[in-house]
C-alpha cells in the first residue's frame, strides 16, 4: 500500500510540473452576521499548460469567486480557510508575500474582469493608464510597453491610436472588453482568466472576440481559463470543462466528452435548457428551481438535491463526491448510473 | 391586428463642438403581425430594432409612415383615445432590475395597477386580489411566497416574470419583448421564452420580440416570423425555420455563424465564416448597400447601388448576390 502511495505522489508531481496553475482543496467562507457560508467548498483544479479551461456556473455560485481565491484576492468578508494553488509547480500563491504576489498578478497572470467598464481608470486614457501599470510592474522601457500595447489593439481589430488617447467612456462594450484583454496580456502574462468576458455583448462581436481569444492563445500559447454562465461560450471555447454548482464542482472533463455524455443531473438540465438553433424546439426543458442561494451552501446533503430529478432519500443526507467514470471525465452524484 | 407602413425615424444630434448630424434610425419597415401572430425583429446593438419596438408602444413618435392598430392609424388619434388603443400594447424591457421599484413590494406593484384597472371595470377589492394570484400563477410564480417580497430578494428570472404579470393586468393584446433573456442566465432562460409561447398559444397575445440571438427567437413557436434588421433596414425576412436552414443575405449568415457551436453535440455548418470588423454607427451616409463596408462577398456594384427588398423563393431578401450558405450549427 505505501508503495502505491508513493508512487502516486511522484506522477501528482510530475503532472503538476505540467500545470500552469495547480489548485488543492480551496475553501472560501463569507462572514455573515447569521455564520459563515462557504462560499468555495474543497475544490481542486488544475489547468495544464496551454489549454483553454472552462468554468460554468450560474449567477451567486461562487465561480468569480473561486478566480478571486486561485489569485489570492479575495476581499472581505471573504476569507480563505485552507489550500495551496501552485504556479509553475513551485509558487504557493497562497503563501507568497503580498508583494510577491502583486508582481505576480499582471506580470504572469492576467485577468479580464466581468465589468470591463468597472476596472478601467474613468478618469485617466487608456494610454495613461498603460504607463501607470508599466511603472506598478517597474517596466524600464515604457515606449516599447506602448508599442506593444498598439500592436495588441490592432490584433483585437481596434484603432490603437485612437483607444490609447480615448476615455473609457469613449469607448464601447465591445472595444472595452478588448482593451481588457489587451491589459491582461500586454505585460507578457502566460495565464489568463478571463471572467464573463462576452457576457454583455451581442452575438457578432462575441463571436470575434472569442476567434481573437482562439487565436492569441495559440499564438502566445497561452493558459486560459474562461468563466461564464452561458454553457455556449463554453462549450465553443474550451477543451476542458468544469461544471461549478454552490461552491463545489459536480462534473468536470473534457469538453465534447462531456457534452455528449453528461453524467451529473445538472450539467444534463443545463444542457437540455439551452435554445438550440437546430433539433426539436419542444426537446428543450428549461431548468427546474431557482439559482442556488446562501441556504443551498448551507446544505447538508447534495447541493443539487432541490433541484435533482433523480434523486433519493440518501442525497438529502450526505454529499457525493468527485469521482472518476473513466478516463478524465469526474462526477459528483450518488446515482451516475441511473437511467431517466 | 398591428400593421406599420413605410416607418422611418431620424434621430438628430446635437454635437457640442461639430455640426448636428442626423442618424437614420430606421429606414422604411413594414410588417404586420396578425392578433395571436408572432414576429421576431433580430440585429446587433444599435441597428434601430429597439426603436421600432420604442415607436410601436407610442414611446418614440416616428419621423414617417404610419402605425395602425386595428384599423385605427394612431398618429391620428386624437391624445386620449390614442392612450387608450397603446395600453393594448405592453412593452417588457430588457433589464429586471431596473424595471421595478426598489421600495415597493410585489404586492403594492401589482395593486396599483389593478386598481386602476378594477376601477374602470367597476370591480370591488376581492376581484383585485382574485385577479392578483390569477396572473402571478399564469406566469409560474407562487403567489404566497412571492407577495410580500421586494425585488432585491428576487433572481432574475423571477423579475421578469413579475414584469410579465404586471403587464398583463391591463390585459394587452400584445406584449413588445425587448431584449427580455439577455440579462438572465442562460439556465433560466428558456423558462421565460416557454412563457411566452404559452401566453400567445393559450392567451391569444400577439408578440412582439426583439433580440440578437437567433436561437431564442425559434422557442416562440413554428410559425414565427423572423425580420432581420441592420442599420434599421429589414435585410431579410421569412419564417425563422426556413431563414436559418436557408439564409440569403450575408449579414444574416454572419449572425448565424456567431452562434456558439456546442463541441461535441453540434458541428459548424460546412459555410460558416466570422466577421471580426466592428459595426460603426455613424458615419457618412452610403449611396450602396449597407452591408457593403462588412461583406465579405460584396462586388463593385453593391457600393453604388442599394439593394431592395424583394421576393425569392417564399422569403424576402435585400442583396444583390443572394447566395444560400449552410452557416447555422448542426446537431451530430
């Protein structure tokens, strides 16, 4: 027996050496007057080097802030309980000092907020802010940062000279989403993550941003991991998948794998709930229940139990856990195999 | 029956420190949509599908052509009667939180317009309530639980439902659908679209929806119409099944092959192409084809002269080059 354990943990180190970004048992709790709600609940993630990785979950299931947690910013009343999220295989963002981890925060990762409006400087050119952020990452040649920074807005099909001398106000929903990735990548950070990028944009330029984003992260090869709740997105983007339900994860593998053959019963309702274009229009179900609320994290059984159109009496008692069905494809239900 | 001929709209301008410019909201619609009809307006942000909805609820006063309802054109109608045929015509805006009253609760929402309501009907308090729990029920909301709430303590969905029975209480003809999905999430979306469809199938209204994703504008049932705007110009027009099986207008192709294609249950239509240039709002008025500065197919005739639209093969087109393209996902 030990024999095997110790091998096993030989090949997790190896495999780890291979992730951009190893993340093991993160746990988030909010303070709130009535006790603390978890918020993430014992989530181990990796994302290999090079992959676009996605993570669906609806509003208020704590995706953004399990994004929050991987850097290390989360803020009041959040609070993380325990993990470790190496970078690299080496660096424990969690253990880092802070300001270790804010040269680490845009030099190699970057991260597109969901409001892009919202992180950008109202008062301040997009130029202006460009510098800010080259002297906050002490950039000795600042003229080459903007150079850069031209050469990635005219890749992301903006007018460079024209965003760099433009307020934010100037600017609309779709180019600000493109200025926020322009800044997630112009100080040559490796890992992205990118949170509801698309979310507030019509269909054409969702759909270029999300070439654009295709494109660059073959190019940079970049690690990318893009958070939504529109399984759409997703499913286009990613190669990977991670279905995110009240702080836990209950399905994850590989994309078309998991769209084909969804195991647990949610990531089953999400995908029958989505309208089609193509296929009968009266297959489609919409999700029963409401999106998960602080009294779903609180639960003592499975999360998904009030929801759950297979379940039995022993999910109301105690929670599944991730299990491998085969290859990489994990699940979370107690009744993988039931027929419905 | 609602029908609008001819509608134009200019927007003007007032620029601070250039000339006045004048936008072309929208360019010259018609459509019809029988009692009990639906029809779908579909274009990015920006195209002028907004503000035929905005002029067709008396919002937005057109610049030309006419709105008749009924029979009755509405411009000309003298101001009380004309308020009185637009309640028959409820508009559901697109964004659930900032529709409702943050002080009110549910109840006080929908009492104050029932009143008005019971008021004209000469109906007593018991019909107000009666009449209250009818319409939370009808659009799936339990009535017990959800009264006493305020909208704060509501998810999105639950919103727009909301928005829906209130609209309901002057008991529309038809109901303007801005845009009501694109703010909730996708796992709740298809509720609210079955909502609709139920509302024409059973209730007989007549609806009106605006959107930019095409997917949602096939749940509101078979013999939906879809009208696909650009730069406020219907391009193309025909029933939503035929137009996604066989788009004629490139720009029609274009928005179906932005449709996200779902890896391992759908593959992309053998055509499909993405259009990565931005849509510009305002600039110089173009003698040719609106499209013509994005397309990736356009020749030089389609800069000089503007396509009209006409008919081919049971549907409508504007495009000089109609070429059906197999663009829209399709399930393995």
């Amino acid at each position: 027996m030990s024999d095997t354990s110790t091998v096993n943990t030989e090949s997790t180190f190896k495999e780890q050496q291979k992730m951009a970004i190893s993340a093991r048992n993160i746990n988030v709790v909010y303070a709130t007057p009535t006790g603390d709600i978890p918020a993430v609940r014992n989530v181990d993630i990796d994302l290999p080097r090079g992959s676009i990785t996605g993570i669906i979950g609806e509003s208020g299931s704590g995706k953004s802030t399990l994004i929050m947690a991987i850097m290390n910013a989360v803020t009041k009343p959040g609070k993380i309980t325990s993990g470790s999220v190496l970078l690299n295989g080496e660096n424990d963002m969690l253990q880092l000092s802070s300001e270790k981890q804010r040269k680490i925060r845009g030099k190699e990762i970057g991260f597109v907020f969901q409001a892009a409006q919202n992180s950008l400087n109202p008062l301040r050119r997009i130029g202006q802010q460009i510098l800010d952020l080259g002297r906050a990452h002490e950039v000795h040649d600042l003229r080459a940062l903007i150079k850069y920074a031209k050469e990635l807005l005219i890749r992301l099909g903006l007018d460079a000279d024209r965003v760099l001398a433009s307020f934010q106000h100037e600017l609309s929903g779709g180019m600000r989403q493109r200025v926020g990735i322009m800044f997630s990548l112009v100080l040559n950070a490796n890992i992205v993550f990118l949170d509801e990028s698309t979310t507030a944009l019509d269909m054409l330029s969702q759909a270029s941003v999300l070439e654009i984003i295709r494109e660059l992260q073959k190019e940079k090869n970049l690690t990318i991991a893009f958070v939504s709740h529109d399984i759409g997105v997703i499913a286009d983007l990613s190669e990977r998948i991670e279905i995110f339900y009240a702080g836990e994860i209950v399905e994850e593998g590989k994309t078309s794998e998991v769209l084909a053959s969804p195991k647990h019963p949610y990531t089953k309702g999400l995908i029958k709930a989505i309208p089609k274009i193509s296929g009968d229009i009266d297959a489609a179900e919409p999700l029963k229940g409401s999106s998960p609320d602080y009294r779903t994290f609180k639960q003592e059984g499975c999360l998904f139990y009030d929801r759950c159109p297979i379940r039995t009496d022993s999910c109301r008692d105690s929670r599944p856990e991730l299990n491998i069905t085969s290859g990489y494809h994990k699940v979370a239900c107690f009744r993988v195999d039931a027929n419905d | 029956m609602i029908e609008i001929k001819n509608l134009q709209k200019f927007f003007q301008i007032k620029a601070k420190f250039s000339n006045h410019k004048t936008v072309h909201a929208v360019r010259n619609v018609n459509l019809t949509i029988s009692s009990g009809g639906a029809l779908c307006l579909i274009g990015e942000s920006g195209c002028g599908k907004t503000t035929i909805g905005r002029m067709l609820c008396g919002m937005e006063r057109p610049s030309s052509g006419s709105i008749i309802i009924d029979g009755q054109d509405i411009s000309r109608l003298k101001r009380g009667a004309r308020a009185k045929l637009l309640q028959k015509i409820q508009l559901i805006h697109q964004d659930p939180y900032q529709a409702l009253n943050p002080t009110h609760t549910i109840e006080q929402m929908m009492k104050a317009t029932l009143k008005k309501v019971a008021k004209q009907k000469k109906k007593d308090v018991d019909w107000i309530r009666q009449r209250m729990d009818e319409l939370l029920k009808l659009v799936g909301l339990d009535p017990e639980t959800i009264l006493f709430k305020y909208p704060h303590m509501l998810s999105g969905g639950q919103r727009q439902r909301v928005i829906i029975a209130r609209a309901l209480t002057v008991e529309p003809e038809m109901l303007i659908a801005d845009e009501v999905v694109s703010m909730i999430d996708v796992s709740l979306r298809l509720g609210i679209l079955k909502l609709l469809r139920y509302l024409r199938e059973r209730h007989n209204i007549s609806i009106l929806f605006i959107t930019h994703d095409i997917a949602s504008a096939r749940y509101l049932g078979n013999d939906t119409e879809l009208y696909v705007v650009y730069k406020g110009m219907v391009i193309e027009r025909g029933r939503t099944e035929r137009v996604i099986r066989r788009p004629q207008h490139p720009y029609t192709q274009a928005l179906l092959s932005a449709m996200p294609i779902l890896k391992g249950i759908e593959k992309p239509g053998k055509d499909r192409f993405v259009i990565t240039s931005q849509f510009k709002q305002s600039e110089e008025e173009t003698r040719g084809c609106l499209f013509a500065d994005r397309c990736p197919f356009k020749q030089s005739i389609c800069d000089e002269k503007q396509p009209e639209l006409i008919h081919n093969d049971d549907a409508y087109h504007a495009c000089f080059f109609p070429k059906v393209r197999q663009v829209a996902a399709e399930s393995i």
